[in-house]
C-alpha cells in the first residue's frame, strides 16, 4: 500500500547524554517488580514514533515489527487517532458508565455489526486480561458453573481468573484458581504427540480427545476460551474447521464458546476480519473478545456476546474507565481508518510477501525451525531460546524491533502496524535474515 501520510523524518534531539539511560535502568529496577520482564540485555527507553518507526532516549531510529505487542494496529502518531484524542480531551476526559457516552455507543454499534455475534451487547474494559476476566464471569453466571475449557499453550491474562485458563507454564505464576479448567488439544499443530497425523486426523483426533475429556471428567462446562492464533504461545494455530468441530461438540451439552481475539481481531490475520472466521462452519462464536489494536495504544477491550447472555449477570455493575470518552474517540477514529484504507487487504498482501520472503530466509538456515503465521502475525520458530534472544539482540543492533514467545521463548513475533508498506517488509526482512544469520553463528 502507498502511504504518503507520514513522512519518517529524524529525531529532533540528539538523544539522551550518556549514562542517563543506565540511570533511568536503575530507577525502573528500584521501584518496579522483579518479574516485570524487559527486552534486551541493555533494556531500551522508547521516547517518539511516527509511522512504522520508533525512536528511543539515545536518538536511535527502528523499524517496528512489534507494536508494543500488536497494539500499534495502523500506525505510530497517526495524525486521524491523535487529532480525535486532542478534541475529546479539550471537551471532556472522563465520565463512567454511569451516564450516557455518545463515543462509547457509536463504537460499540460498528463493533456489534462487525462481530457477526446475532443480537449482540458490547461491555467495554480498559485491557485484554479484563476482557477476558468478564467473558468468564458471564460463562460461568450463565451457565451456573466455574468449569472451563481452554487450549493448552494459551495465554489469557495476566489477572487471577484469567491466568487460571492460561495454558503457558511460562505465564501461569499460580495453579491457585476459582476456577475448574480442563486443558484441550489442538492448538499447537506442529509439536505433541498428533503432529505427524494430517490435519483431517488431527482435527478427528482432538475431537475425540474433547468429547472423552467431556464423557469422563466434565459436569456441567461454563465455556471453552480459545485464541484462534495463540499469541503469547508463539503464534501457533490449529488447521482451519478445528474449531468448528469442536462446536459441534459443544452444542450437544450447551457449553459456550468463547474467542479470545485480543491479538487475533481487525484483519491482523490478512484472511479474515476475526480469527474465530477461520472455523466459519461453526457460525459465530457465544462471545469474542477484543483489545491491543483497537485503540492503537488507548486501553481499551471489550468482550460482545449474545444479549441473553451479556444480561445475564443480576448484581450490579459498572465501569470507572472502561469506554472512558477519550479512548472511544481514539477507537472510533482508528476503526474508521482501518476500514477506509482496507488495512485487513494490506496485511494479507504485505504479509503474504513477508512470509514467503522469511521461509526463503529460513530455507537455508539450521537454526530455524519453522516460519509460521497469517497477514501480519509471523512467527519464526528458532532451536531453542538462547538462538531466540540472540536473534532479538542482533534485529535490535541492525534497527529492527520483534517479539518473543513460545512455551519456551523460542519464537520470535513478527507483528507490525498494519500499514506496513513493501519496501518496510523488505527492509524488515535483511535486518532479520542478518540477525538469524549471527543467532545461527554463521557471522
């Protein structure tokens, strides 16, 4: 795609004086959680950024293949998000739920037409973790019951109900839970002991596996959550239709279906606007889950879900910031833009060029195990975590930032903003083949 909107001028300071970044390391570490994870063995300050570049405190550019975690969907500085943030700030920032929203209503109406969830609500939370947090809450009130179905190598949140359903040993600090949750196979295609069966017989035999797992140690489900795409889990996904099987499943013993499509939703995946459409035979899911791109780094999340079920909750409740007027106008304004610039046909043409540009890469490569993904959400799967975490220090040195994730941190995450152009997937890509290149130790 031609984007002439953002020219990618250089920093208009010289950076940081030396020592001030070493200082500012030492300021986050006295007053921050040890288990606050950074990137990098000389963690970074990033200070500006303006289309798919960033800048940090010592006045270095960078390609950015990240997002801050798919977050930045269409672009860094985008003049159309910035401008509706400035407006709804010089007329009011705050309000609750407690009164009428007219921003939070007009997105939830372009939300609820986009989900093709029938007769549908929106409520609307500050993160992904809460978005989840509320779908289970809504399962398990519907359906009288704390039991869960999740997919192994998941991830949910961060919050105490959500990493009870986070399948990820890595991002799981406690087995303390409200909840029952039964761990399901089938997300993870390549790895286990079903990874040499074609994806016919994997699909019937995670089928099986599901409905035996429902036969002999299930009373009375709530609700399977699943990521179409797990993010945090390496961007693995199951064979297209996996999930449509398993409804079937589901429907006889009414469980509901929940899609946790927090880094997966708006046409990341180039094929589809949701990720749940990947398994359409299954028609739309009970509930989707959303957060990250939408506000283009305004919090906000949400879970949709069919009205008998969203107003199935008979306490009280509200939202303090959650649809908060000023991230409304930011996701109205990025949803526009995404739309209007046919950013879901961008990703699926850009990635398309990407991946089949890293699997050339790859092909000659010991060191990479696998080039996975859809649209803008690639993942390099390297031997092990050490090749990882040298491949990330050697993209940063070359002006290139990218993730990582995995069971065991050995994958990196390639998840750009949306509007990513060719000649940026290109540059994007020498930077990696250099870097894989040196994580392999052939420089």
């Amino acid at each position: 795609m031609t984007d002439t909107a953002h020219a990618h001028t250089a920093p208009t300071n010289a950076g940081a004086p030396a020592g001030a970044h070493a200082a500012l390391h030492d300021r986050h570490r006295a007053v921050m959680p040890d288990w606050l994870a950074l990137y990098y063995d000389r963690p970074m300050e990033l200070t500006h950024g303006e289309g798919r570049y960033v800048w940090d405190g010592e006045g270095r550019r960078y390609l950015d293949f990240f997002g801050g975690i798919l977050t930045t969907m269409t672009a860094h500085a985008l003049p159309e998000v910035t401008k509706a943030v400035s407006e709804q700030a010089g007329r009011l920032l705050h309000s609750s739920t407690l009164y009428l929203n007219r921003p939070m209503i007009e997105l939830a109406e372009r939300i609820t037409a986009l989900s093709g969830i029938p007769d549908a609500r929106v409520f609307f939370t500050t993160s992904g973790t809460e978005a989840n947090d509320a779908a289970l809450l809504l399962a398990t009130a519907y359906r009288r019951s704390n039991q869960v179905l999740a997919m192994r190598n998941s991830y949910h949140g961060r919050s105490f109900s959500t990493v009870g359903v986070t399948g990820n040993r890595a991002w799981s600090p406690t087995s303390l839970s409200a909840l029952q949750t039964l761990y399901v196979h089938g997300a993870v295609r390549d790895a286990g002991p079903l990874a040499e069966l074609d994806d016919q017989a994997f699909v019937a035999e995670c089928v099986a596996d599901l409905r035996d797992m429902l036969n002999q140690g299930a009373r009375g489900v709530a609700a399977l959550i699943a990521e179409p795409v797990q993010g945090v889990g390496g961007f693995t996904a199951p064979p297209d239709g996996l999930y449509a099987a398993f409804r079937e499943v589901l429907n006889e013993q009414g469980i509901l279906w929940i899609s946790d499509e927090v880094q997966t939703g708006w046409g990341r995946t180039g094929d589809h606007f949701w990720g749940w459409q990947a398994h359409a035979a299954a028609g739309a899911p009970d509930m989707l889950t959303f957060a990250k791109g939408i506000g283009n780094g305004m919090s906000i999340g949400g879970v949709v879900a069919r009205a008998e079920i969203m107003n199935c909750l008979d306490g009280n409740s509200i939202s303090t910031f959650g649809g908060s007027p000023i991230t409304m106008a930011a996701g109205n304004a990025n949803l526009a833009y995404l739309l209007e610039h046919d950013l879901q046909g961008n990703a699926r043409r850009v990635g398309g060029l990407l991946i089949e540009r890293l699997r050339a890469i790859a092909a000659g490569l010991d060191v990479v195990t696998d080039v996975r993904g859809r649209g803008l959400m690639i993942g390099v799967e390297l031997t092990d975590a050490r090749a990882a975490s040298r491949a990330l220090e050697a993209a940063r040195e070359g002006g290139l930032l990218v993730g990582r994730g995995g069971l065991d941190g050995s994958v990196l995450r390639i998840a750009p903003p949306m509007t990513l152009t060719v000649a940026e997937a290109e540059e994007g890509a020498a930077v990696l083949e250099d870097a894989l290149l040196r994580a392999g130790g052939r420089v």
